[in-house]
C-alpha cells in the first residue's frame, strides 16, 4: 500500500478489513473520494482461510484483502498504510491524525478498525490461536470434524461452544479449569456425551508443532488435536475518545464493543461503525455486508446535506462544498 495521503476527503475509513474495505467500495462506487487507512493487523491472519463466505469458500484471508483493496482503487478509491492515533472535530466533519503526524480532514468517518482478541493466561496457548486454538465452529469447526475437541471454560458461552463442537465431533471434553458447570448445564453437557474435566489448567502441550494436549495442575495430559476459547473482545476504537465515542460492554458478554443502530450510525452524528469494532461475533460474511450497508447510508447522507446546502445557497453543491465533495471520485484528495 504506497498510496500517498491526501489533506481531504467525503469519507476516512479506519480499517482495512472486509467491513471497511466493502463501505469504501459502495463509496467508490458512488464516486466520493475516499481513502482507507489500514494498519495492517486483520484478526483472522493467523487463519488459513475464510470460510462461511459464499463464493471465496477457503480463501486466505491476506488474498482476500489483497483483492479487496485493488477493486476499491479501481474505482478511484485509496488505501494507504497507517495507524490513526486520533480523531477530533474540525470545520465541516473531523480531522484524522496517524501515529506518524499526518492528519487528514473527513467530511465523514466509517471505523471498521475491528477488534484485538484477549486469550486466557494460559502458558503455550497464544501461540497455536487460529491455527488449532479457537474459538469458532463455523470458522474452523469443519476443519477439526471427527477429531478430538476440548473447551476450556470462561463462563456460560464455553457451554455454548462445547454443544456447538458436539456438532462435529463426538469427542469433546470441557476443561472446567477448576470451576466444574453447575447442575443445568452439566445435565445438558451429559446429554449430548461431553466430558467436563475438574481440574484446573496448567499449560497447553504441543508437539511437533501442532497441539498434543492440555496439561493439568496436577501433571495429567489431556491428549487433545484442538481447544477451544472464548477470548474477551477488545474494540480498536480507542483514537475516538476525543470525539466523545467509547466502547462498552457488550450485552452478550463477549466483551466491549461500539454502539451503533442497525444502519451503523454511532451517537455522534457524522460517524458510522461497521465490523467486529461493533459486533464481535460478525465472520467476514456479515461484516463486509455491515460495511456496505454503513457505505450507502453514509453516501445517502452527504447527499442530504449537499442537496440541503444546494436549496438554501442556490449554487451547486460542489460550490457550496467549497470543492470538498467529490464528483467522479475527484476532490482534495492529493
């Protein structure tokens, strides 16, 4: 990405994933000038490919975004590497300053900087995350079908996942890590032939680089080819706090997120969020899909106000914008 960084445009997007990459190419599209400014860190790199996308079945995730961003700058649209540190109020939107001291003013910001995961502290485990370490069975599930699952609990949502794996393996064991299910879900684990383990975690095992088993405090090795985790959902959006927009915790308990209505619209006007920033659960499919809806209607949006401008001056709105819009994707954009 050596895309240079213009002084202005319609639309910033922060982030290059699937959600930020479709809303700039509605926008595009939609000849607005638009820049997407991509740090680099996608959450499902450590995957060896996407699944559950229709049409790109299995593909790596850095091909996808690859081709992603070459058909938002075959419609006029940029994306540049960077890391916004912060975004403030400016003359007519925001002005959007990166880690290296650029800074660059939007009409209108879409975030879709995702989110980072936080993993239990447990020795060994990080390192196999998204390779045989998860946390989803239709992202991964498939690929560990009839093969020998363990869960390790973080609470309600582990049971979840466990039943889930069920699906498609008969081989799960939970690991209760000290703090066995209480008597619902244990007669429900029963049910469905899932082993819960008492005791308490001390590491993950691996061999030959892959995952061999769990190990407990008390030295006995689970043999075990994948476990899985609900890891804590930390949104990337702390750069807004000086527009006043900060993450919460999620109603689902998977963590923090940013609010926004069905359309993407946070609570400061001008400001749209699409992706996992805002619901930690989308795969790609949904998040790309949330992009592009948050794409539309922010194009829609400047429209109004173009089209609002344009009746009370009587002048054209790339006048009354003061040459700030874009037609044919043109504008200051460098």
């Amino acid at each position: 990405m050596t895309e240079s960084l213009g002084d202005s445009y319609d639309v910033v997007v922060v982030g290059g994933g699937a959600a930020g990459l479709n809303g700039a190419l509605m926008l595009a599209r939609s000849r607005r000038a638009v820049v997407v400014v991509d740090a680099g860190e996608p959450r499902n790199a450590p995957a060896d490919g996407v699944h559950g996308l229709l049409g790109r079945e299995g593909t790596p995730p850095a091909e996808l975004l690859a081709r992603g961003r070459e058909e938002v700058r075959s419609y006029g649209g940029r994306v540049v590497s960077g890391r916004v540190d912060a975004v403030a109020f400016a003359e007519r939107g925001f002005a959007v300053t990166l880690a290296d001291g650029r800074t660059v003013r939007a009409r209108r910001l879409l975030v879709a900087a995702g989110l980072a995961d936080e993993l239990p502290d447990v020795p060994g485990l990080r390192e196999r995350w998204g390779r045989d370490v998860l946390h989803c069975p239709y992202c991964h599930g498939y690929e560990f079908r009839d093969r020998a699952v363990g869960v390790l609990a973080r609470g309600p949502v582990s049971v979840h996942q466990a039943l889930l794996f069920r699906q498609l393996t008969d081989d799960v064991v939970l690991f209760a890590d000290g703090v066995p299910p209480g008597a619902e879900d244990s007669e429900r684990l029963a049910a469905r032939g899932v082993r819960v383990v008492p005791g308490a975690v001390a590491a993950v095992e691996t061999e030959d680089d892959r995952l061999a088993g769990v190990r407990l405090v008390d030295g006995t090795v689970v043999a075990r080819d994948a476990l899985v985790v609900a890891p804590r959902a930390v949104a990337r959006v702390g750069f807004l706090e000086g527009i006043g927009l900060r993450p919460v915790e999620h109603p689902a308990g998977v963590g923090e997120h940013l609010p926004a209505d069905p359309a993407g619209r946070t609570d400061v006007p001008g400001v749209w969020v699409a992706g996992n920033a805002t619901d930690p659960v989308a795969q790609v499919g949904a998040s790309a899909a949330a992009g592009a809806a948050a794409g539309a209607q922010i194009n829609a949006d400047l429209v109004a106000e173009e089209t609002r401008e344009a009746v009370e001056s009587g002048r054209d709105p790339v006048t009354a914008l003061g040459g700030m819009a874009s037609v044919g994707g043109r504008g200051h954009a460098g």
